[in-house]
C-alpha cells in the first residue's frame, strides 16, 4: 500500500474502511501482531498527509441500489458494496482490486454504474493490486 500512495504524488486514495479490517486481519496471521502498530502508523501518517481517505459506503441509497444490481457479477457480497461505493463516488476513477472477476467485468459493472448514477457517473478503471 506504501508503495502504490507514494509512487504517485498527485492521487488521492480511499480505502473501504472493510478492506482495512482485512488487511489487518491477513496481516496479523502472516506476519503476527508487531506489524499491527506498523501499519496503523503508516495509514495515520498517509490519512494526516492528506493522501489517503477512509472510505464507507455513508447513506446514500444509491450505493445500496448500485449494489443490489451488480452482486450477480461481483464474487463475494462485501464486493459489491466496495464497487458500488466506488461508482456511486463522484471523485473515484480507479478501483484497486485483486478480484478477476471485478476486473474481467468492469465494462458491465460501469454501465449498470451508469444506470443508477445517470449524468453524475464517470467511469471507474479496474486495475489489478
């Protein structure tokens, strides 16, 4: 994650607040808890840079909309509300996953985006993590 925020200077980047409990949650079992205190003082550090956002899915029902219509293409539910919360955003332009089927089914994925969000939407890139 270090290495994506600070490799590029000009972009801002949100994490779903879901994908950092699993992260730290991956992390604690591969590399045990020290690392913990690491990485929660790297993400404050990046959060206080203003590099990097925590990201969730807030009240507006076009998240949940979005998400309802996208599950069948999406592999896991939690799935299809961080896509959903990322197309229904109006600032994102790229979604970083490690989800083939996310990316194999971006173009479907951005057109029901589309539907839902109708003149606000710009479409989201998929880019593998």
């Amino acid at each position: 994650m270090d290495q994506i925020v600070n490799g590029r200077r000009n972009e801002m980047f949100k994490i779903p607040i879901p994908v950092v409990g699993e992260a730290f949650m991956v992390m604690t079992e591969k590399r045990g808890y020290g690392q913990r205190r690491d990485a929660f003082e790297l993400l404050d550090a990046l959060i206080k840079k203003d590099r990097l956002k925590l990201w969730g899915f807030g009240y507006d029902s076009k998240v949940f909309e979005c998400a309802k219509q996208i599950t069948d293409v999406c592999s896991e539910p939690m799935d299809a509300l961080i896509t959903a919360t990322a197309l229904v955003d109006t600032e994102c332009r790229k979604l970083y996953t490690m989800d083939a089927t996310l990316i194999a089914n971006e173009d479907t994925i951005n057109d029901i985006g589309s539907g839902v969000m109708l003149s606000d939407f710009q479409k989201v890139e998929f880019t593998p993590f």
